[in-house]
C-alpha cells in the first residue's frame, strides 16, 4: 500500500494514456461518438448495467478527465466511489435531496456553513422535510433531537468559523443505532488531516475549490462513499446537471498532485500563527484545535493528523478597530474562501454574515470583532511579522 504522497500522484492513474502523455489529458468533447449500432448497443447494456463512466455518452454522464479526478480523490479518502461536481454547495444540496424524502427529518449541527443552513431551512423545508438544528459537537442535544423519521445528521468537521470538531465515533454510534446516516463536509480538513470515512460517517463531501484545488483558481465539489449510495446519487447527479468543466477538472487533478505538501505546510503555519495570536494582548480570543485552550482539542488530537491552516480569533478591541487591523495587514488579500497559494482574511460581521442584524448574527456567535484568517503557502514568519505590525493598529 503506497503512502499518501504516492497516491495523490499515482492513485487509480490510467498508466498508458491517448497520445502516450504522462499527465492527463483534458477531454473536451460534449458528446462521444459509436462506430456502429452494435457499438450503441453495448453502450445501452452497460449504462442500464450502472457502469455509466466504462463507455461514454454525453458529457453530462460523464467525461475522462473528471473520471480520472473522481478515481484519484476516492483512493485519497478510502472510498469506494465519488461524484464530482460544479461546486461544494452542489455537492451538499445534491445529496441532501438525494437522500431525503417528503415527511423525513435531518439534524445539522449549528456551526455548519451558512449557505448549508440556509438550503435545509429554506428550502428543504418547502418540500416537507424538516430540519432540526442543534449545538456544535453537543452528542446529547443530537439524541434528544432524533426522531422515528430522521433519515441523516449532517456535520461539518472542523466547523466554519469556529474550528469545532465533533466526535465522529460518539455521532456515527448514535445514528447507527437510530437507523439514520451521517454526512461530514470535511472540507477545512482536507484527506490529508482527516478521513471521515474510516471512523464510520457514510458520505464526505469537500468544497475542491478549498485545499484540493489549492490555488484559488476553481469552483468544483466532491461527494465521496460506499459503491451503493454514490450510484444513487449519480443518477440525480445526470438529472440536475451540476457537472464540472473538463479543464477545472484536469485543474483539480493537478492540484491534488501537491495536496499533501501544502497542507503540511498549511498544517505548520497554521499553528504557529495561532500560537502567536494568542500571545497577544490585542487579541481576545483564539479559536484553533490544534491550541489546548480550544475546547475540542482534545477531540481533535485523538481524530485528525493536523489541524490545518484557518484561524479565527477576536480583536480586544470595537468593530471599527477590528477593521483598522483588517486594513493594515500588508500580505493577506481581503476575501472569502481559504486553501490557497494566497493568504486570505475576512471581518465576518461585516462581509459572510452582513445580511443579519446584530441580534441574529450574535446568536450564531458571530461578533463584530472576529476575523478570520486563513494562511497561504507564505513564509509563516512573514505572517506573523505582517500580523504584529497591524496589532500596533488596535
């Protein structure tokens, strides 16, 4: 069994590809041709057989490439089967809806993304399914809330913003013996510091765009479990229609190539921005598994191998000062998103949840003095330099 630095390059790899290239090539036809009717009808057998990728059709069934990225991502995360889409939320709703049925009831844990909140209290719950949402990593407040008819809890693992982290072990066993299914966005852990699947949770989902793509420079989603329930879902996958581009796709392939080097490199900058943030004066709070101060860290020790390369803490300071800091930072851009080459800070208060009113964003725990910050490939010792002269601002 190779190691994981070997796998991302090598796993599943078609050794002998068109043309004798050595990466993959990027395959942009939307549609695939027969050389006859008895080649058609092959075709047919094989797609009513579920071998939908063994002979391509149309591109929205699938394509080369994105099969290569989807073989390469399920040995990563020790999967059996993987569907890949046009983005992380795709991947989420998609699977919901998949797996849920008018009259059913999901739990999602507080802390999860907001646009996934936003779909399962929006949205599912037009089309009969309710969704209970309880406190992040509160194993008690999830068995209490499961009901006759829950079919799935749905986690996020470390959580956005706060970095929580959840008992995977402790929430598989209470599903299991409720008959329901678990779904973790692992997203922020990447394969490389987690593997969900290995502690029982039956489908992973990953936002590509974050850690695998890496680079800032794509939009793409990945759904990953057992055989059985990813053919399920590849089915509604070919009636909605989310799929990815062929070029993002040899894009993602590529930059799994490096996951396990930049994560590691994330991994130690991470923990030492946080180690220095939370020597400060200027700074309140730190949130970060991998610091002893976080309240699941000993959670995170026991179910991940690196802790990753977001950080969010609080400016002892106002809002206003909190953005005077924001602005005087030098090496991060201001923006959304995390996972890539390029440093990236936000004011949540002001950009994620600015559509809330005060009382709806503090009762979600979003302050006007929490900033999140989510470190590049840089060097950690320009960070922490860039981070000391913008603290002279608070």
């Amino acid at each position: 069994m190779t190691r994981f630095m070997t796998t991302a390059i090598h796993g599943k790899e078609q050794r002998q590809k068109p043309y004798h290239a050595l990466v993959t090539p990027i395959c942009t036809t939307s549609t695939f041709t027969f050389e006859d009717m008895d080649d058609v009808n092959r075709t047919q057998d094989e797609y009513l057989a579920g071998k939908y990728l063994e002979r391509m059709e149309y591109g929205r069934y699938g394509n080369p490439t994105q099969y290569a990225v989807e073989q390469r991502l399920a040995v990563l995360e020790e999967a059996e089967a993987a569907i890949l889409s046009a983005s992380g939320m795709y991947a989420i709703t998609a699977t919901l809806l998949g797996l849920l049925s008018s009259g059913e009831h999901m739990i999602l844990t507080q802390d999860c993304y907001r646009r996934t909140r936003g779909f399962c209290s929006t949205y599912l719950s037009r089309w009969g399914i309710e969704t209970t949402i309880v406190p992040a990593c509160d194993i008690e407040a999830i068995e209490k809330a499961m009901r006759p008819n829950t079919r799935l809890i749905f986690t996020e693992v470390p959580t956005n913003p706060w970095l929580r982290v959840i008992d995977l072990e402790a929430l598989v066993e209470v599903a299991r013996a409720h008959g329901a299914k678990v779904i973790a966005d692992s997203t922020i852990a990447s394969p490389c510091n987690l593997r969900p699947l290995a502690l029982g949770v039956d489908l992973v989902v990953h936002s590509g765009t974050k850690y695998l793509g890496g680079h800032n420079d794509l939009l793409a989603g990945v759904v990953l479990g057992a055989e059985d329930l990813i053919t399920e879902l590849r089915e509604l996958h070919f009636h909605l229609g989310g799929v990815v581009a062929p070029q993002t796709a040899y894009n993602l392939l590529r930059g799994v190539k490096t996951l396990d080097l930049r994560v590691e490199h994330h991994n130690t900058s991470g923990m030492a921005v946080a180690r220095f943030l939370e020597s400060q004066t200027q700074v309140k709070s730190v949130y970060y598994p991998g610091l002893p101060s976080h309240p699941d860290h000993d959670v995170a020790m026991r179910l991940m191998s690196g802790f990753g390369g977001m950080v969010s803490f609080e400016i002892a300071g106002t809002r206003e000062q909190t953005s005077a800091f924001v602005d005087a930072l030098r090496i991060p851009y201001i923006g959304p998103s995390f996972g890539g080459t390029e440093a990236l800070v936000i004011q949540p208060a002001i950009q994620s949840y600015c559509g809330l009113s005060v009382e709806q964003r503090l009762a979600v725990g979003i302050t006007d003095q929490l900033v999140r910050y989510a470190v590049g490939l840089e060097d950690p010792d320009d960070l922490i330099e860039d981070l000391a002269q913008a603290l002279e601002r608070v």
